[in-house]
C-alpha cells in the first residue's frame, strides 16, 4: 500500500525571469505525487502557472526561489527574492538516523521539508551551515535539504539510491557531468576525504570545509572542476 502525505513539492531557482530545469522539476513533482500516492499533477497545466507567477507584475527581478506545491488537486507557486547560500559551508551528522526503507524515500514531502528545516535550525546552533545524515545501517545517505559528493583516493563519489535519498535535481545533472560513482559507505568515510561538497538546485556546488569539526580547507580541483560543469549545466530546461 502507498504512504500517503499532506503534499509534495519541489524548489527551483529563478534568474532573469527563467526557471532552472523546470521540466526537471515538473518530473520530479510528478514522481513524487506517485510515491505518496496522490493523483498526479499535469506538467502542462503547472508550467501555466508557472509562467503566470514569473510575469506578474509584483515578481522578483533578480534571483529568486520558486517552491511548486502540490497537494493532489491544485498546484500553487510561491516566488521570492533568494539572496544564495554563502560561499562554503561546515556541516555535522544528524543526531537521528535515516531510514532507507521508508514508503516515502524518494519523495520531497512536505513531511521532508519541515523535517530538512528543522536539522538545518540544529546545526547551525552547533555552528553548521547543514547536517549530513547517515541510514540506520550506519551508511552515508545526504544532507538535511542537499546531496553530498566527496573524494576518495582520486574519486568522485556520493551515495546511491538504495540509502533513501532524495535524488536531487543538481546530483542526477553532475552525475553525468563530473562522472562521480555511486557507492554503499560508511558515514566514516568522511573521515579520510580529501573534499566534500553539497550540491541542490538552490546552493549549486557548495564545497564544505569541515565535517564534524575536522578541517578540510578551500575547495580542491575536483570541486571546483563541479562547479564549472554547474555553471554550464544551470541554465537548461
């Protein structure tokens, strides 16, 4: 039997006017509405709203987050001003496990967003930008509101799937662009990493300088070799 939640959503940047990876976006509401098990929206129908949100008259003209919502029978969008994420951020594991097997992996539920919202409140009252979670066998699976890749002996990885992430939209993109692997690990794995960064529609390639109080530095070639592929993966549709 399908979980069911309030609703799901999903959170695009805005420049210029334009979306980020709508259709990306509009795929991924569709997908989650059929995790959940709500009826699923029309693409066609929220890209409508969405041109009609970006064109009214009291719109944000420079960089702005745009949240789509849906709660199985009417799309709402919602757009504001979005002044970015600072340039590197320090993260810390979670205080509470994922569970990879829950009904809802996959998703981005309201359930999801209030519960990213509230780890994010709790690192940063321990001095954090982010928390990273691991699963409830002790693997690394993502952050509160964001993917983590790292490196290891030379290699671009981040968890898989089977760890209950979100495959955010900037990860399932860099995949392709940087030709990072997948792998199982222990959140340890952290521990002997030679650069870490976090990446989602919102912050982009964000690399992380610390986990758990251990230094890593500026970012290294890898990261910023993500961030040039970013920069030219941004603009599509």
């Amino acid at each position: 039997m399908q979980a069911r939640s309030n609703g799901v959503f999903t959170t695009a940047l805005v420049r210029d006017g334009q979306p980020h990876h709508l259709g990306l976006h509009l795929a991924r509401l569709v997908e989650s509405a059929r995790i959940v098990g709500l009826p699923q929206p029309t693409p066609d129908a929220v890209r409508r709203r969405v041109t009609v949100a970006l064109t009214a008259p009291d719109a944000p003209t420079t960089a702005a987050r745009m949240r789509l919502d849906w709660d199985g029978t009417e799309a709402t969008v919602a757009i504001a001003p979005f002044a970015g994420h600072p340039r590197t951020t320090t993260v810390l594991r979670a205080p509470d496990p994922r569970e990879s097997d829950s009904p809802t992996a996959g998703a981005k539920t309201d359930a999801l967003g209030s519960q990213g919202r509230a780890l994010v409140a709790w690192a940063q009252e321990h001095g954090a930008g982010e928390t990273l979670l691991a699963t409830t066998a002790g693997l690394l699976c993502e952050g509160a509101t964001s993917n983590v890749f790292y490196v290891v002996d030379g290699e671009l990885r981040t968890p898989t799937l089977h760890t209950g992430l979100l495959n955010g939209i900037a990860r399932q993109l860099l995949l392709d662009a940087t030709g990072a692997v997948e792998v199982d690990a222990p959140y340890d794995v952290l521990g002997r990493a030679d650069e870490v960064f976090l990446t989602s529609s919102l912050r982009g390639v964000q690399p992380v300088t610390a986990v758990d109080g251990r230094e890593i530095g500026g970012p290294g070639p890898v990261t910023r070799a993500a961030q040039q592929a970013w920069a030219a993966l941004a603009t599509d549709d």
